[in-house]
C-alpha cells in the first residue's frame, strides 16, 4: 500500500511540475513581469522587514527575466527527474525546497494582499490568492509523502537512462523559454491574442450581471459622537434625516454584491487632446507598441520606419500606423526625433502595453477592434503580409 501511495504522489507531482513550468515557460517574460512585481513589494515591506534588504530586490528585479527561466526550467526539469527518477533523493529534497519557497510566496499574497495574482500557471489559469496557497499545501503535503517513502522511488532502468531523459529535458526547456523571449509566446492566453474582439471582451454578455453598487450614507450623532451607515433607501425611509442630531458625513458608493466582470476592464487610450479608445477601433489599426523608450530596441527603428513607408504604398486596404506608448510626452518627443518616427502617437497604461505586447517595441495589428495579428521586433512583417492578415 504504502509503496503505490508513493508512486500515486510521484505521478501526481511530477506531472503537475512540468505542467507548471511549461505553462511558464510558454511566456518566460510574462512570469519575469510578474517576478517584478513580487520584488518591487518586497523592497517596499515593512510589515515582514523585508524592506532592509530593498537593494537586493531590486537587483533582483533588474535580473527578473534570467531568475524566471531558470526557475520555469527548473520546475521542469525537477518534474522529469522525478518521472525518471534520476537521482530521486536529491530532487525530491530540491522539490521540497522550490514548494516550500512557493508556498511563503503564496501565503504573502493572500494573507496581506499584496500580489493578487501569483503566476502559477501563468494566464492560462488563474486562480485567488488562497487558492494558490492551498495547491502549495496541498503538494507540499504530497512531497513530504515522497519523502516519507522514498525509499520505494526505484527506477526500472540504469541511472545513465535516467540521466539521458533529464538532459534532454532541460535541454528542450531552455529552447523553449529563449525562443518565446526571442519571438512572442507559443500559445496566447491573454484577452488581446489574435482574433480577441477588443470591445466586445470590454462589455459583458447580454444577461450577465456584473458588481452591484449602492450608496451609503455615513452618519455621526452631534451628541453622542455614535456613527453609522444607511443605505441610500433605508436613509430616505427612516426619515433618520428628519433628526438634526445626526449630521450628515459623506455619501460613498459601495460593493453590495460581486458579479461577473469582462474579460478587459483597462483597456484605455488618449493623448492630450482626450480620449482616443473608441477610435483605435474604427478601421485598420497597425499599432507600434513601445511600452518605455529606455527599454526598447533602438536597432529595430529603421526597419519600423520603412514598414511604416510601405504601408502607405498598400493600395488594397488602407492600414493607419499609430504608437501606443506608457513613456511621458517629453521622453517620447525626444525619442521620437532622435529615431525619426513620424508616427501619431497615443498613451496607455503601461501595465496594460506589457499585457498586450511580450516585446518593446512589438506590432498589434487590429480592424474595427479585432485582433488580426501580433508580431515581436524579430519578426517585423512586411507590409504586404500585414495587409494579409486582415484578410
């Protein structure tokens, strides 16, 4: 019994590693956003202390993109080490160790709230704060099984096999994490992925309640000093305003009940004269993603500024070029001129750019808000296979 208990749990965790860190892997820049973001929280923690070490994480954060492919290929690596049980004690205690990591990472975002979303499976699968904790319990309680029998983790072939298995592992896994850095992910789970309708996965589908609101009114009893909070309709039917001992403190909206939300709630674009979303969804739009000028790829500009020349010689479909960028007016001015790029230009939240676009700068192909095509600065199209695409 307790030997297939044991190899229930190493199936089991093995499987789940490798599917962890593929998912990741699929999009290495994404979980390096996300690595950031966990470090840009530690070196503002003063609730743990972890502030005092702030130099280090931000050192961490400037080397993000290195730590989240080797933890990605690390997590599958130490899956198929397990499945092939090449030298089982050592990953099994290396296994311990990652989950044990994870969990205190989990458990920090759920108990104070800090990082809603911790990146498990990357967006392919999203789940809460404590939902993402109770799965690193739940697999570190299966590991510590492994542990307790390791003993029965006996491999039916030679060490050498095991060992072939587990190279080539890793071998496949950093192919995969250097070419979605290199070009844009394998598969796309995010909501603005080729052929996402942008305003329809901004609105919720007929019959579909979203977040109930309602005001409240704060009160304060003059001679009490007493507080308290009335719904708008219970306020007006107590005639509690008829008593001039209770003064009016302030009226505030108020989640009542949560329902559904779309699938983009940040979707937005102005520049100085006022909005500009609505209009980024009227005809072909080829956007230039560049989400901050001190980190994009300057070599790639001449390239982008013949496209954007053959775009305007497309004579089957009229295609606008237009910018979206999270940089501040006077940093793009002075970047614009110093590349030469006569392109309008637009703003957006920064967040938002690096959700859509896995590269700065990168290309958002889109025709009356669909997308019809997403391509990295190593693969900058042609005009002639932009215009394909919104065909």
């Amino acid at each position: 019994m307790k030997k297939w208990i044991v190899l229930i749990c190493q199936y089991f965790v093995g499987i789940l590693f490798i599917f962890s860190g593929l998912i990741k892997l699929n999009d290495p820049v994404g979980t390096a956003i996300k690595l950031e973001e966990y470090f840009d929280v530690f070196a503002e923690d003063h609730t743990l202390g972890l502030s005092v070490m702030s130099g280090l994480w931000h050192f961490f954060a400037s080397y993000a993109l290195t730590l989240s492919v080797l933890v990605c290929v690390l997590e599958v690596v130490l899956g198929i080490a397990l499945l092939a049980l090449y030298k089982p004690k050592a990953t099994v205690w290396s296994l311990f160790g990652l989950i044990a990591f994870f969990s205190f990472l989990t458990f920090y975002s759920a108990f104070f709230n800090k990082v809603t979303d911790c990146g498990c499976f990357g967006d392919a699968i999203k789940l809460t704060p404590w939902g993402s904790f109770t799965k690193d319990i739940v697999l570190l309680v299966l590991i510590l099984v492994l542990l307790w029998g390791k003993e029965h983790l006996q491999a039916s072939w030679s060490e050498k096999i095991a060992m072939s298995i587990t190279v080539a592992g890793t071998a496949a896994a950093f192919f995969v994490s250097i070419w979605a850095i290199r070009h844009l992910p394998f598969i796309d789970f995010r909501p603005y992925k080729v052929g996402a309708n942008i305003p329809e996965s901004m609105t919720l589908p007929p019959g579909v309640e979203g977040d109930k609101y309602e005001y409240v009114f704060k009160l304060k009893n003059s001679k009490s000093g007493e507080e308290k909070e009335m719904s708008d309709k219970l306020y007006t039917d107590s005639g509690i305003w008829k008593d001039t001992t209770w003064k009016y403190v302030d009226r505030v909206e108020k989640l009542v009940k949560a329902g559904a939300k779309p699938k983009i709630t940040d979707y937005s674009v102005w520049n100085d004269e006022g909005d500009f979303t609505k209009q980024t969804f009227e005809g072909n739009k080829f956007c230039i993603i560049i989400t901050n000028v001190a980190k994009t790829n300057p070599s790639v500009y001449p390239q982008i500024n013949a496209l954007v020349k053959q775009l305007e010689s497309v004579s089957s479909v009229k295609i606008e070029p237009i910018v979206l960028t999270a940089s501040d007016h006077a940093t793009f001015e002075a970047f614009r001129h110093e590349v030469q790029l006569a392109v309008p230009y637009y703003y957006a939240d920064g967040k938002v750019l690096k959700t859509i676009m896995r590269s700065d700068p990168g290309f958002w192909l889109l025709q009356n808000g669909v997308v019809k095509g997403k391509w990295h600065y190593n693969d900058v199209p042609t005009a002639e296979k932009v215009a394909e695409a919104l065909h």
